[in-house]
C-alpha cells in the first residue's frame, strides 16, 4: 500500500512539474510574477508572525483584544491574518495600541516592529521578565549556557528568531514556551 501511496505522491509531483513547464512555454512571465507573489506572501506572513510573537502569541494576542478593546477574535483568527500575511486596519490600530504598553512600536502600513526610543530600549531592562524580545546573548546569559549553545537550538529550530531592527532577537513568549517544554521533559526523565 505505501507502493502505491509513494507512485501517486511522485506522480503528482511530476504532474505539477509538467503543468509549470506548460505554463512556462506560453507565458515565462506569468511564471515570473507567480515567483514574486509567492515571494512577497512569504515576506508579508513573516511580519505579521513577527507582531504576533512580540505581542506575546496568538493565543495571548486573542485574549488581549478581547479584554482590552472588547472585540473579541478568536486563536484561529490571528493564526489565519499570518496565513494570509494582512491584518485588517482597525486591528493594526489596535495592535499599534498593545504595543506601546510594552514599550514597542508597529508600524501600522508594514506591521515592522521596533523598539520604542521614547520609553527606552526594552532590551535593556532590568527586569528581562517584562522584555518582549531578549538578545542570543541575554538568553545565555539568563541560562548561564555559553552563547554558542543558545545559536544551536536556534539553528536546531528550537528558538525561533526575528529580525528587529537588523538585530536577532528571541520573543520571550518564544522562551517561555522553550523552558516550559524542557522543564517537563526534565521532569518526565526523572520519573
């Protein structure tokens, strides 16, 4: 059966390379322009992933619309506006609202996020509880681990970064999903 299953997968593939060749013969361009859709898709789901881990997730972000501006939506909304890499303009206002209490700034026509100058540099909190995004280097040095280990469970994909103003940052909902899972393995071993 999985013969079967494995020549139906390549089969499909195989049509679907067919069908791009095709397409590629009577119009490369239209070829061109679906790379570049596909391209700016990805580029566009990127930012809005990047505004809902700062704002602490999706399942957090639901539950701060909902208590903060009493329009309540849903996890599967905010994970469906990364799907498909827009956010309707009333919530982009709310978002640039959530923001500024955690001293970040969302740009509303790109939804880049960045730290707040007013309110200081949220990386260098004291108090890296309340930070949204910490450096590789503050995580290592929050773990006590050398800097090289934290850059291998990124590459590993394990920590997911972002690109904040040209520097690599972790969310630290991101982190706290990361400790929480390895603290329950740990503890699952100890059994």
């Amino acid at each position: 059966m999985s013969d079967e299953s494995g020549t139906t997968q390549h089969q499909g593939s195989a049509d679907q390379e067919n069908q791009a060749a095709e397409a590629e013969k009577v119009d490369p361009n239209c070829v061109a322009f679906n790379k570049d859709q596909d391209a700016l898709l990805t580029a566009q789901q990127g930012c809005v992933r990047n505004v809902v881990a700062a704002l602490g997730g999706a399942s957090r972000l639901a539950r701060q619309l909902s208590k903060e501006f009493a329009d309540p939506i849903g996890e599967s909304g905010i994970r469906a506006w990364v799907a498909q890499g827009t956010v309707p303009l009333r919530r982009r206002h709310q978002l640039a609202k959530l923001g500024q209490q955690k001293s970040l700034v969302v740009d509303l026509a790109t939804l880049d996020v960045h730290f707040s100058p007013v309110g200081g540099d949220v990386s260098t909190s004291s108090d890296l509880g309340k930070a949204a995004f910490l450096s590789l280097d503050q995580v290592a040095a929050r773990w006590g681990v050398p800097r090289d280990r934290v850059e291998d469970l990124v590459k590993l994909g394990h920590l997911r970064v972002h690109d904040l103003a040209g520097t690599e940052r972790v969310a630290y909902s991101d982190l706290a999903d990361f400790e929480y899972r390895a603290r329950r393995s740990e503890l699952s071993d100890r059994s």
